[in-house]
C-alpha cells in the first residue's frame, strides 16, 4: 500500500527547554518534513500547559505557511466551541487569501485545556458546547458566502471575500464527531493518539452513513496516531520512555517542567496501576525501527480504509524527532 504522511506537532517543551525553543522547533519541523515529502503539517490547540507551546494555531499557521512552499498548513485543531464561528471564518479567510489552495481547518469541540483555562476562554460563560454542529453549519456558511436569506444576519461577509476556501475537517475520538462528520458532508479524522478504542468502528460509521455535500462527494477519512522511529526497536523503545512517563504525569496532575529525558524515564518508580497505563496508552502509538513502524502503519492504513495517515511525536531531543520522522519518510518512500 502507498500511503501518504502528515504530521500533527504540540510543539513540545522538553525540560530545559524554553517556550521560545519549542516554537523554533515547530517552523523547523515543518520545513523538514515538507522536504521529507509529508502531506499536511497542522498544529494543535492547548491551554494553559507547561509542556505544550502551541495555544494559537491560527497565529502558527500564518508564519508556518509563510516559512514553506507546498506542504498544506492546518488546526489540528481549532477548538470551535471557544470561539465566534464568523472570527474563525474571517482567520482562516485571511490564511487562505495568503496561500491560496494549502491552508487546512481542522475542527474540534474539546475544551484543550483544563476548566480554569476554558473559563478565561469563555469570559465566565457557558462554553455553549452543545452549539457546535450549529457553529459548523455558520462556519462553512461564511466560508462560501451562502447565509441563508431568512438569516438574521444575511448579507454578513466573513472578510476578505478570496477566491478559495480552507479545507475543512472534524476531528474526533468518538462515535459523536464520527457522526457529525458523516451528516455534514465533510472528511473526518480519527484520533487514535487520544483514544486508542472503537476508531475503526467509529470510522466505519463515519464512511456507512456519510451523506454527499457540496464540500465532499465521498467520505474521506484519516487517522493520527503517535510515532516513534529510530534505527532499532530497543533504540525507539529507549525513547518512547519519555511519552510513556510524561502521559502518566499528565493523567496525574503532577507538576511537570516539561518532557523529560528518557534516562529520567527509566529512572522513574512506577506503580502497578502506572504500569497498566502505560500499557494502555501503547495503544495509541507506533514504535519501532523503519521497519516495525511501516509494517504498523500499513495495518493500521487497512483497518481505517485509509491511505493517509498523521503522525504526531513527543521525543525530548527534538534531533531524535527529526530523524524519526526522516527514517518513516524514507520507509514508507513518501519522497
């Protein structure tokens, strides 16, 4: 099978790592994996968080575009219910107006963060999550200038009026977006990486019932998933140490100065219960040499009916990120 790669990046802080670095990182995966020959490179929506550096995917998107040439540039992704569906409709007009025909929206309704970042979020309001399938409906309305003439607002233009639209996907770990993607028309993607249960169920659904739109005639799926690749098995397991121990932190609330080293992974006393986390969130992840990974990825690219696959990495040396990503490049010969 042939498949095609894109990268999903958290710009992770590793610790010793200053925000500043983490973003750096970013615009140099980017360019990296663009000259590798991935597909799509988005960038995700997190509040409030020591480890994750990427909080504006809008802002990120603007200078990674700027900084590449032909690798498409999304939200992995904007967190809707936050937000005025017509300002997201203006940002990513403003995105597409810059570089026409590479800009991707990627939609999500999971607050990103923890309450008391979605209470600043929201000004002390109700997020209103309920809303959501309703904000997609406004959203794509302003997106392709088609208000509805018993709107209450028709005639609004989401400014600047270009001649192309971003892409639009909904992104979800549940049966719910899978639906909501299906209703509406649009591609979906799978999140593997947060929810390692009922993805291939779920995306079944989502290709069953999908109904044809005037954004998309036929379902079109994919699937994220974390990746860790080094030359051998042992060397990606060494690595991956530094996910399995800073996931359990995250699911803790232990304070965190960032990603931490593999050497103080292997260090780390877990608990039985730790250990079975750990287990259960290997589900969620490809690790391995180029081998091990490709063989992975194919599988999973078959139990998805899918040939594009994105690959999201939390390495704490980021040259180990780099080379990761070049050894699956090189496997699945994406070049």
């Amino acid at each position: 099978m042939k498949l095609k790669l894109s990268v999903l990046d958290q710009s992770s802080i590793s610790v010793g790592m200053s925000p500043e670095e983490a973003l750096a990182n970013t615009v140099r995966l980017a360019k990296h994996t663009e000259r590798l020959g991935y597909s799509r490179f988005w960038v995700s929506e997190h509040h409030d968080s020591f480890t994750l550096a990427g909080t504006s995917p809008e802002v990120l998107i603007a200078h990674l575009a700027a900084k590449t040439e032909r690798i498409r540039v999304g939200s992995g992704g904007v967190m809707l219910p936050h937000y005025s569906a017509f300002k997201v409709a203006e940002n990513f007009r403003v995105l597409e107006g810059l570089t026409p025909n590479r800009i991707d929206l990627g939609l999500g309704r999971a607050p990103g963060g923890m309450p008391r970042a979605t209470i600043a979020l929201n000004g002390g309001r109700d997020r209103g999550v309920d809303r959501y399938p309703q904000q997609i409906d406004e959203l794509l309305e302003y997106l392709h200038d088609s208000l509805k003439e018993d709107h209450p607002l028709y005639g609004l233009k989401a400014a600047p009026v270009v001649q192309s639209a971003p892409e639009v996907w909904i992104l979800g770990s549940s049966p719910s977006s899978a639906m909501l993607a299906a209703e509406k028309g649009l591609p979906y993607t799978f999140a593997l990486f947060i929810n390692g249960e009922g993805g291939e169920q779920y995306t079944r659904f989502y290709r069953n019932q999908f109904k044809p739109s005037l954004y998309l005639k036929k379902p079109l799926n994919m699937v994220t998933v974390f990746a860790i690749c080094a030359e051998t098995d042992q060397e990606a397991e060494r690595l991956a140490a530094s996910m399995d121990l800073s996931m359990i932190m995250m699911e803790q609330g232990m304070e965190s100065k960032g990603i931490p080293s593999p050497e103080e992974a292997a260090s780390y006393s877990y608990s039985p219960y730790e250990l079975e986390r750990v287990q259960e969130n290997r589900k969620r992840m490809v690790i391995g040499s180029p081998k091990t990974v490709l063989a992975k990825l194919v599988e999973i690219a078959e139990k998805y009916e899918t040939d594009e696959i994105m690959l999201a990495s939390i390495l704490y040396d980021f040259n180990e990120k780099l080379t990761s990503y070049e050894l699956i490049a090189k496997a699945a010969g994406i070049h």
